[in-house]
C-alpha cells in the first residue's frame, strides 16, 4: 500500500509544498506556493563544524541535522507566515548524499506527513540543481544541456523535461567542488575551498603556472580532476623545497582557469554534440564567477545561450527540492511507507 493512498492528494498546481533537504551538510526547509513562488527559504550550514577537519564529517553531519531539522522547518513557517495546516504536500530529498543525513530529513517527513496526513513525495538531490534554474528570472525551455558541479558531482544531462534526464558525462574521481576543497587544504586556505580560491584568484594571474587539462580523449564529454590536484600539490612542493616564496593568488587563478577551462569546453561540447542552443549551469561551483562569466562569454560567441542558476539557490537549499517536486505532485506521485534513502543517484547511470 502507498503512503499517499491513505491521503487526499493535491489536485491543482495552487498548492504550497514545504521542502526539506538534508543530503550532506545542509538542514534546509523552504515553501513553495504555486509551482515557483518560494515564500520562504532557511538554510543552517554546518560550515564551523566541520571546518577544522577540512571536509565534512559525515557523523557530525548526521547529529547537527537532527539538532537542526525542528527549528529549521518552524522557523521556515514563521518566515512564511502559514502553519502545517496550510501544507498540501512534503517534498523531502531522497537521495544521493550521505545515508545517516538523509535518513534525519527523510524520517522526519515521513513522521509528519503520517502524523499530519499531509501527502509526502522523495525526489533526487540532482533533479533539484537540474531544475533549480526555473526558480530565477531567466528559465531556459526544453530540451537543455545542464551541468551540475558540486562538491559531490560534476554531470553533464541532456534535460528534456521537468522529469526527464539523460547523463551525457560524468566526473571519474574528484568532482570540482571537491578539488577546490583539496587545493584550499593543500594552501591552507580552509574549508570550504571555492570561496576562498575565487577571491584571492582575482588579484593572481591565470597564465602564471599552466596546470594540466584532462581532456579524456575527442568526443568524452567526462571530466576528472584529480591529475590537476595532484599538479598543484607538485608545484607547491617544487617551490617551497627550492626555498622560494609561494604566489598563492597566482596559484588559485591558475588552478581555477584550468577548472573552468574544461567544464566550459565540454559543456558546451555536450550542446552541439545534443543539438541544444542552451545550457544550463547549477551547483555550488556554478557560484563561481569566473566560471559564469567564462561560460556566458564562450556560449554567446557559439550562439548558445547560457542560464546559471540563481546564486542564492547555487548551493543545497530546499527550495529547489520543493520545485523538483511540484510536476510529480500534479502527476499524482506517490510513495511507499517502506520507501528508503539511497547514496547513489539512479540518473547518474547511462541510459
């Protein structure tokens, strides 16, 4: 039997949904009235916690997330000025992430959605930083080609709809996020590392050190960044063991131009090679400026036009998990009570 079977679903797309995102280290909870309208959007980053360890702590994740969870949803109702009984369905991420934080959003949707019989539906993590862009001023329409850059991700789909996604390349290690975290760490710059590298890149030179570009060979539209990783942790040892003092500014802007290089190069790659005049940049690297600004230049001068998700809705937010799920409401979605997180996305796999 299905959970929402037992309850009066949503018939109309005049509805407020409330979105709950725990995958990794993140609690957030935001409203969505009408489709698209965010009434209201709490993000709590556990960014002090796990600072000193330089990378999240998947344990002291999953403890701030049950800390964190309660407060963060009430105080998203408040800001909205509406209560539980104006909710017609709970939107939670399912999955990827790390298990022990999605069991805490996850569980907790569930207890209310039973409690309160509100309608529940889990969607992928990845589908909202597909669709997070619709959130902003300038949607693209369908079909698109979207990259997702993340701490966790670095994917490249061909979107046809709001639940149609097709994976046209992928990260085979380190995702970009996660390089920008491993290069702070080697500078020791802090965590997280992409703020911090993209100011101090802006007073360094791009061409000062030319790190490598992993290209994977003509027509891969995969990326891996774990040779460049490795360049960079070379070049700073070479140059302290010679006793030379280490240009850190020059070291970022060279770091970040070879990122941005490649996600730029392929994914407008992946748009001629999919017959798609758009593309869509999301994710918390697509907070980069650089790379947006790079990406839009390089689309314009192609006739390819570029949409980067909003700023504020870059990073993991419940407002885009709200969004992702708002179709599949109105398709009369539901969910089974023994329904479970899973860490691996089922549309990071070739169809």
């Amino acid at each position: 039997m299905y959970l929402n079977h037992l309850i009066k679903l949503p018939t109309t797309s005049k509805m407020i949904l409330l979105g709950i995102e725990s995958s990794c280290d993140e609690t957030a909870a935001a409203l969505l009235a009408n489709g698209r309208n965010v009434l209201a959007s709490v993000i709590n980053s556990q960014i002090d916690v796990h600072a000193r360890y330089g990378g999240v702590v998947p344990e002291l994740a999953s403890r701030q997330h049950v800390r964190n969870i309660l407060p963060v949803v009430r105080e998203t109702l408040d800001q909205a000025g509406i209560t539980l009984d104006q909710v017609d369905g709970i939107v939670v991420t399912q999955g990827p992430g790390l298990v022990g934080c999605l069991l805490v959003g996850f569980s907790f949707a569930k207890a209310v959605s039973l409690v309160r019989r509100i309608p529940m539906l889990g969607v992928d993590h990845l589908a909202g930083h597909l669709l997070s862009v619709f959130l902003g001023d300038d949607p693209p329409e369908f079909p698109f080609v979207a990259m997702v850059a993340s701490g966790g991700h670095t994917s490249l789909f061909k979107v046809t709809s709001h639940t149609q996604f097709q994976l046209v390349g992928r990260t085979r290690d380190d995702a970009a996020g996660e390089a920008f975290d491993k290069v702070a760490k080697l500078l020791g710059l802090g965590y997280p590392g992409g703020p911090v590298i993209s100011r101090l890149a802006s007073d360094g030179d791009c061409e000062k050190i030319q790190f490598p570009r992993a290209r994977l060979g003509p027509g891969s539209l995969d990326f891996s960044f774990s040779g460049l990783k490795t360049a960079v942790a070379n070049h700073i040892h070479k140059t302290t063991e010679h006793g030379e003092s280490l240009n850190i500014p020059d070291v970022c802007a060279s770091f970040q131009e070879a990122v941005v290089d490649v996600i730029c190069e392929k994914s407008l790659e992946a748009a001629r090679m999919n017959q798609c005049d758009q593309i869509v940049l999301a994710g918390g690297v697509a907070a980069n400026p650089r790379l947006r600004l790079r990406l839009k230049e390089q689309g314009t001068q192609q006739g390819i036009s570029v949409h980067p998700a909003p700023l504020s809705y870059c990073t993991d937010n419940a407002a885009m998990i709200a969004y992702a799920g708002a179709n599949n409401f109105l398709a009369r979605a539901a969910i089974a009570p023994e329904s479970d997180v899973y860490s691996r996305s089922p549309i990071l796999t070739w169809s």
